[in-house]
C-alpha cells in the first residue's frame, strides 16, 4: 500500500501552497472582516486553474482525478476555508454535468466553469427543508415549452456571487422522484439574493436566493427529468469527502501555529512545549487529524477506481469537522490570552470550523447514510 502522492499531485499541491502564500493567507482576516472577496479574486483563483481542476481537459480543464482535488483544496483551506467554496463547487457541479449532461450542455456550460467566467452555486436547500432535500417545494412550473422556477433557496454558499446555480426544483408528485435538476444562469432580473449574517465563512456570502418566474426550458435539465435527486444527487458524496479535507486542512494550519507558539513561548522558564499539559493535548488532535485526513483521501482514492465511496465519504464527513473544530480549540487555549482576541487567525479558523459541521449533511445525517449501508435501510434509522 503506496501512501504517497504521485508527482502531478505534489505538483499541484506544490502550486496550490505558492498561490496560498501569496494571494490567500495575507488577505485572510481582510476578506472576514469586510464579508466578502474582492472581484479580483475571483480572477486570481481562475488564474490559479482552480476553478479547472476537475473539468475534463476538452472541455479546457485540467481534468484531475478527485484525489488531486482533494489535495487542491486541502492546500486552500490552510490559508482560508471560506476561499474553497467557489472551488468546491466548480468541481462538483462540473463533475455532475460532465456524468449527466448531454455533449450540448458539456460543450456550453463546462469550458464556462472552468475559466471561472461562470461562478457555480448549489441551490438544494429550502427554508423549511434542510437535509429532508426529497421534499424540496421550489416549484418548476410548467410555462409554454419550458417552466418558471418559483420559491425560495436558502444557505446557498456564494449565493452572494453566484452567475449560475445547480438549482433542484419540483417538477412532478411529491418524492424524490418529482425533483429535477435545472442548471441555469441567475439573473438578478429574477433572483434576489439576501446575504445572511453568519458566524464564520463570511466572505463567503452564504444567501437565501427567492426564484421570480425565472424562466428554463429543456436544454437547462440535468440528468433527465424527475431524475434530479435519484440521478444527480448521487454525485454528493465526492464533495462530503471534499468538505472533510477543507476542515482538516483549516485545521491543520490552525494546530500548525500552536506548535510554533509553543516552540517560542516561554513561562517558568522554559519553552512551554516542554510542559506535558501543552505538548499532549496538540499531539492527541493531530493525531486525530491525520487519522481523518487518511480516511477522506480513502474515499476519494476508491471514487477514482470506480469503487463505492459511499461509507467512507459520510464517515469522513461525519468525523473531520468535529475532529477540526476539537483540534482548533485547543490551539486556541494553547494562546493563552491571546487566544481570546480575534487578532488570533485561529479564532476565524474555530468560527469556520462550526460552519463545516452543518454544512452539506450534518454528524446526524452522515451518520445515517453510514448507518444504511452498514445496516441495511431495513434494518437502519
């Protein structure tokens, strides 16, 4: 068993850390505290090919495999885990057309993604349906040849930026089997955003999206129609593992500068390294973090061989926030003092952290999924 990455792989991670170091970590603390990304950011990560990482290379990606994504955004998240969500979503959607749309929409949507002139959103979750999504009310109503989309989205990540939103709307009976996936630009014209207030990821610009007879017609379906949450939805369990290694990676970075406080800080004197009561507490969670990164490129080395992923995916989605959010606590106390004052790039960390525990399927909601497959959907809750 080869636990190295290959060369491409630690080239990409290699270039990723360069961009990180430059165009991330120092603007950091900026971008939480102004609440948003400046527009050339957006440029800066299109430069970066991080937008392309996943897009098939005719359709002008880099076409990786999603091992090398996971090492991609791993490397962002050191430096801010709010800057991975356009990317995360880049991969995601792209991969989700490139499985299910036709050569039409491929050719039109995905060299768009990959060049970042199309900033991707995930319109699923509704106001009064989080993680019971089959039941999503957003109507597609039927219009002429095609539907208008009517209702409201709400924590939509980059809601606040988006161009074009995966968006899963009800076109038939109640179930999963009445959802179909329409991808489509979001025009202001039809779509009002309000960006929410929240603890962590704010440049992020998570928003609640209320759809105003936005019109979509058949070359918009993804996947069929009433086959957007049997078909397109099997594709979410790559981004749960994606999602695992931006906690981990914050977290890492976040550990990473407690060592070094450590290394430095003096009381009674010595180094307080040398002190058992700081030195074991780091070594248990980066313990812990390592075990969680391993079990999250595991489930995204068995998606590229074309295993099932499903178990380990949920389970390092289920485990890594917490384990991230444990670890970055104990950085902080680590600080002492200083770890109260938000000057600490860790308290940003600690505050992402908890938004990564709720985001894309809670620990009760991996939990179940794990559980089914272990179990049985019989036998399970």
């Amino acid at each position: 068993m080869d636990f190295r990455f290959t060369d491409d792989q630690r080239a990409v991670a290699d270039k990723v850390r360069a961009f990180v170091a430059d165009e991330v970590t120092p603007h950091a603390d900026r971008h939480d505290a102004d609440g948003r990304f400046p527009p050339e950011f957006f440029s800066a990560l299109s430069g970066a090919g991080l937008f392309a990482l996943s897009v098939p290379a005719e359709y002008g990606g880099a076409g990786h495999d999603a091992v090398t994504v996971g090492v991609a955004l791993e490397e962002l998240a050191r430096g801010e885990a709010a800057a991975c969500h356009p990317v995360l979503n880049a991969a995601l959607i792209g991969s989700i057309i490139a499985a299910n749309g036709d050569d039409d929409q491929r050719a039109a949507w995905l060299p768009k993604i990959a060049s970042g002139e199309a900033v991707v959103a995930l319109c699923l979750t509704e106001p009064e349906r989080g993680t019971d999504a089959a039941r999503i009310g957003l109507a597609a109503r039927p219009d002429g040849g095609g539907w208008r989309l009517e209702g409201t989205k709400t924590s939509i990540m980059i809601g606040g930026y988006a161009t074009h939103g995966l968006v899963f709307a009800r076109t038939g009976d109640d179930g999963a089997r009445g959802i179909t996936a329409f991808f489509t630009e979001l025009p202001d014209s039809h779509v009002k955003r309000t960006v929410l207030d929240d603890l962590g990821h704010r440049a992020g610009r998570r928003a609640t999206l209320e759809f105003d007879a936005l019109p979509v017609g058949p070359e918009n379906v993804v996947g069929g129609l009433g086959e957007g949450f049997v078909g397109v939805m099997r594709g979410f369990d790559y981004s749960r593992a994606l999602m695992a290694l931006e906690a981990i990676g914050s977290a890492s970075a976040g550990v990473d500068a407690a060592l070094e406080y450590a290394r430095e800080r003096t009381a009674f004197g010595a180094a307080i390294g040398t002190y058992q009561g700081v030195a074991f507490p780091l070594v248990e969670h980066v313990t812990k973090l390592r075990a969680a990164r391993l079990l999250a490129y595991e489930a995204l080395w068995r998606k590229d061989q074309g295993l099932d992923h499903r178990a380990e995916a949920n389970m390092a989605k289920n485990w890594a926030p917490r384990v991230a959010v444990e670890a970055l606590h104990q950085a902080l106390l680590t600080f002492g003092h200083y770890g109260w004052s938000t000057d600490n790039p860790v308290t940003r960390r600690l505050r992402d952290g908890v938004g990564l525990e709720i985001a894309d399927g809670t620990a009760n909601a991996t939990a179940l999924v794990v559980a089914r497959t272990l179990l049985g959907r019989e036998a399970a809750p």
